[in-house]
C-alpha cells in the first residue's frame, strides 16, 4: 500500500521544550502525532508535508476536529509544496 501525504493542521509548544506537530489527511479523517525538541527543530525545518504508512494513522473521533483538520490540511496542500519549511 503506498504511503499517505499529511498536511501540518497544528503545532503545539509545551513547558518541557518539546514541540507537538500533528500532520492530518486532507479529508480530516486520519491523523499523525509527533514530538520534536526545540533544540531539534533548530537544526531541522519542519515541512508541510510527510508522508505516512496509512496503518500507522489514527482516525479523527471528533467531528469538530476533522472538520478544522480538514480544513488546514486543504489549506497548507493549496498554498504549499509538500517539502516547504513551514
């Protein structure tokens, strides 16, 4: 099965120094966590894009969220290539 293209829908920045990125498919429905250090993102970008093994996805429980999920995934996939720095 080929991999899935997310779209970056939200970043978040904890107290620990750590930075939440979640990457959603296009439609909302899927999603994909990861966890990055500050000090990692430093020597890192951060793209619009990745690609993903669709079992490895979690599903969006949450109307409300696959809905705005859907929506910035469409957004970032309009006005972005996949590898930008974001």
């Amino acid at each position: 099965m080929d991999d899935a293209k997310l779209w970056l829908v939200e970043r978040t920045y904890t107290d620990k120094g750590l930075v939440s990125l979640v990457y959603a498919t296009t439609d909302g429905e899927r999603y994909i966590q990861k966890q990055r250090s500050m000090n990692m993102l430093n020597h890192v970008d951060v793209t619009a894009a990745v690609d993903a093994d669709p079992e490895s996805l979690d599903a969006v429980d949450d109307e409300e969220t696959r809905e705005r999920y859907a929506s910035e995934a469409t957004r970032m996939a309009e006005q972005h290539d996949p590898d930008d720095a974001v």
